[in-house]
C-alpha cells in the first residue's frame, strides 16, 4: 500500500497517512523474528495449501509466545517501539529472541 500524495489532504487520507507506517512497523518486526526460523530462511518447498498453513501457524506461534513470555521472547528494546506522546519511532537492536 502506499500513503495519499500530497499536502492538502483530507482528515481521512492523513489518517490514513500516519497509521499507514506504523501497521507497516509492526508487521516487519514480526516478519524480522520470524525470519530466525529455519523454515523462512529460504523458500519454503510445500505446496500453497501447506505454505499458507505454515505462515498461520508461525504467526499464532509469534502472537501466542508475545502474550505469555514477552520478556524471554522479545527482549526489551529488541523491537521497534513509538513513542506515542512526542510521535518518534525509537528503534530496536534486533537483538536475539527465543527463536535465535
């Protein structure tokens, strides 16, 4: 997806505009642990049924270990976080989790 272009903009499309990134943000922190994985590592030799099984299993694997061990799991300051109050991304060391 790519953000609206422009600057004067709608309320809806800055909306948009802001929130776009942050979806993105998030959604590469999981790809980026779940990288670690040997099965994603390359490409995964299965049919599309299976592959698509895989991702759904890999993901509610990350969501489930995110709830019940944040801290072993996903270290603090491993990932990227925003700082909601000032509007800044604080970066994350992509440091080691459970799965490296």
């Amino acid at each position: 997806m790519k953000p609206y272009p422009g600057t004067n903009l709608c309320k809806d499309c800055l909306v948009f505009n802001y929130r776009l990134p942050r979806a993105r943000r998030v959604s590469e922190n999981a790809f980026g642990i779940l990288a670690k994985c040997r099965v994603f590592g390359t490409t995964i030799l299965t049919s599309m049924p299976n592959s698509k099984l895989i991702v759904l299993a890999a993901g509610s694997l990350h969501n489930f270990l995110t709830n019940r061990s944040k801290n072993t799991y996903i270290p603090e300051g491993c990932a990227d976080r925003e700082d909601i109050l000032n509007g800044v991304v604080i970066e994350g060391t992509g440091g080691k989790t459970l799965l490296s």
